[in-house]
C-alpha cells in the first residue's frame, strides 16, 4: 500500500515557530513530526510514501531526505501553490494508480498518533468501503469534521468543522482515511478541493459507502503552541507511543539527544535537541531546545522553545517565549 503525507500547510497557528521550519518538520522529542509520522507508517509496512510540500518545501525535504533514515521511500509533489489536501492529492494520482493495491492511505504531516493503522485498513477493505476515515470522539466538536454512523459503522452524515453547538456528534474525523482509487474520479483537477468539505459530502450524497473506524488512541494535531508543548510532555511520560531519536533519559522526565552538551542544569520535561549547548551555571526548565541551540552560562530559561542554531544569552529570567530565527519568506 502507497500512502500520502500532507505537508504543504504554512502551520500559522504554530508561529513564530514556523518562521524557520514547515509545521511538519518541527522537532517533537528531537524528531520532526513528520518522522515520527514516518516511523508509524514504518511500523505497519507502508513504505512507499508521497509527501506534498509548498511553504519552506525545501527545509522539508532536506529534513526527510529520501526516507532511508525511517526505513521507508519518499517522493515529494513541490506545489507552485496550495491546493487543499484533496486538491493536493489529485495531483500525485499517477503516483498512486501506479499499484496493485487499490487502496492507498493519507495522512496528516502534523499529527503526533500511535493509533492503529492495521485496524483501520483492516476494517476498510472487509467492509469494501469507498472511503474510511479515523474517528476519535473529542470534547469540542468545532475544530473537526464530524460523522454520524449507523450500528456498521458507515457514515450516515457529516458535518464539516459546525458552529459552537450545532454539532449533531462528537465522533470526529482525526486526517486519517483509506480510500479507494475510485475517489480521484470525485476529485476536479487543479481545483483548490477538499476531503471534508468537498469530496466526503460528494461520496456520502452519492450513496458510496463512507466508513469510521473508531479509535481510542494517542491523536494531536501539533497545531499550536500550546499542543506543541503538550506533545512533548505526552512523549516523555509514555502517554503517546514513539521511537525516541538516539539520547538519553535525565533528570526530571527529560531527554537529551546525542551530540548534545549540558553542563548547567535541565529539568521538568525539557527536550535539548542534537548538537545543542547548555553551558555551565545555566538552567533550562520545561523548555524545548532545537538542534544546535546554544544557552550561555547564568541564563535562565523556563517555559521556552529555542530554535535550530540560536543562542540565548540573559542576566534576567526568560519565561514563557519562542525564541527562533525570523526569516519567513514575504
């Protein structure tokens, strides 16, 4: 089976850290996110994997590379703008008629999961369903695509992202789906086109049989600030399911990947990434810093994210700040 990632969103909502990288590539325990997508994918013998980009594509694919490091092969699709995920998809159809496999796979490029993609594929070619999203039921149903299905499973309606208090469900669509190859039939070429708003309704008023597949697993999409620090914490404590770059547990509930330096002091769930420097006499609590970043001796960091190759020096406490290299492009 052949899979997509999408990875061509600009991840506003996660700024002024993607200034400098894609959402995709951002590090989570000192791997970008889309690895540890990668590593999942790995996991259950999907390897041939297409990867759509667009805003800082190039950061992406130097991140990614070929796929070797995760045990899988990558291509991309550079898009000259953005198309939406189905959008997206349809350009790459060649890539994805070009199987024995009826059935390919999409996921999303900034979502920190360990839920059971056996399952879902397993559930969607026994039922032969059309299309099969993950389904996971959240507690405000306004950020999502939401389902409603009967005793089998099959979708009976769908609400794409309702107003506060209008959803008619919580069972929401997590970005994971199954599709047959049939779909592209209901995707328009070089049309801005999308899997929820667009090409589920079309299905489901066609009379195509749509599939949840339940799931109560680890499921974040690492969006904003917020989840970004909360996906951190979530990996070192084990509530998520993930394959640790080489490093070492210290302290409290923290991680430091190899290469990295610590002479002064780290604790409460700090991530220091590869080739980073934490100098004598410096503490860093809670904080997350990214390859290469470098905190000078008597500077204290709490609550922080540091970006790739940057250097913090203060003589005053730093508390709750992104500090990153400002070069997002006009």
């Amino acid at each position: 089976m052949k899979a997509m990632v999408l990875g061509a969103g600009i991840g506003s909502r996660l700024d002024p850290l993607t200034r400098s990288l894609p959402k995709p590539a951002v590090p989570v325990v000192g791997k970008p996110v889309i690895g540890h997508i990668l590593d999942h994918l790995k996991h259950y013998g999907v390897t041939e994997i297409m990867i759509n980009v667009q805003y800082l594509g190039e950061k992406l694919m130097a991140t990614i590379g070929d796929g070797s490091a995760y045990g899988v092969h990558v291509t991309y699709s550079v898009e000259d703008e953005l198309w939406g995920d189905a959008g997206g998809v349809k350009r790459c159809e060649a890539f994805f008629r070009d199987s024995d496999d009826d059935t390919f796979m999409v996921v999303g490029g900034d979502d920190l999961s360990d839920m059971d993609f056996g399952a879902i594929i397993a559930e969607h070619k026994a039922k032969n369903a059309t299309a099969t999203i993950g389904a996971k039921r959240v507690e405000d149903p306004s950020q999502f695509g939401i389902a409603v299905t009967d005793d089998n499973g099959f979708i009976t309606r769908f609400q794409e992202k309702p107003a506060p208090g209008t959803a008619f469900s919580n069972l929401a669509n997590t970005g994971v789906y199954l599709f047959k190859q049939t779909v592209f039939d209901t995707i328009p070429a070089a049309t801005f086109y999308g899997f929820g708003k667009d090409v589920l309704p079309a299905l489901l008023a066609a009379g195509e049989p749509l599939l949840a597949v339940p799931t109560d697993a680890y499921w974040e999409d690492v969006g904003n600030l917020t989840i970004y620090r909360k996906a951190q914490r979530d990996c070192l404590d084990g509530k998520v399911k993930v394959v640790f770059p080489t490093g070492t547990r210290v302290g409290e509930n923290s991680f430091v990947c190899e290469g990295a330096q610590v002479e002064g002091t780290i604790s409460d769930y700090t991530v220091v990434g590869k080739n980073a420097i934490i100098e004598a006499g410096a503490v860093v609590k809670n904080s997350v810093l990214w390859d290469g970043a470098i905190v000078k001796a008597g500077t204290y960091l709490e609550n922080c994210v540091v970006g790739n190759n940057v250097t913090v020096a203060s003589t005053h406490g730093i508390f709750n700040a992104q500090i990153v290299e400002a070069n997002r492009p006009a």
